[in-house]
C-alpha cells in the first residue's frame, strides 16, 4: 500500500477520485475504523529558519 500512496502523492489527482479511493479502498478493509483525511490547497510560508 506504501507504494500506492507514495505514487498519489506526486501525481495530481482530482478531488472525486481521491474520495472514492478512501471510501472503496482504504474504507473496505476491515482493520480500519474510521478515516480522516487533510490536504494541503498551497504553501504559504517555507521558512524553517530561527532569526537571532
């Protein structure tokens, strides 16, 4: 499954093929209770520098 997600993450998908994939996919298995999901629209700050 690892491989799957890692090849979603650089591929853009849309918005309804990313819901069925967590309601036929992830949400049929049984060892999984409930699911949440957040992504991210677009970076605002990339800066991980502390000023002195």
């Amino acid at each position: 499954m690892s491989a799957m997600m890692s090849s979603m993450c650089s591929t853009p998908i849309d918005k309804r093929t990313y819901q069925q994939f967590l309601l036929n996919v992830l949400g049929r298995h049984d060892n999984i209770a409930s699911l949440e999901s957040t992504f991210v629209m677009e970076e605002i700050k990339h800066e991980y520098s502390v000023s002195v």
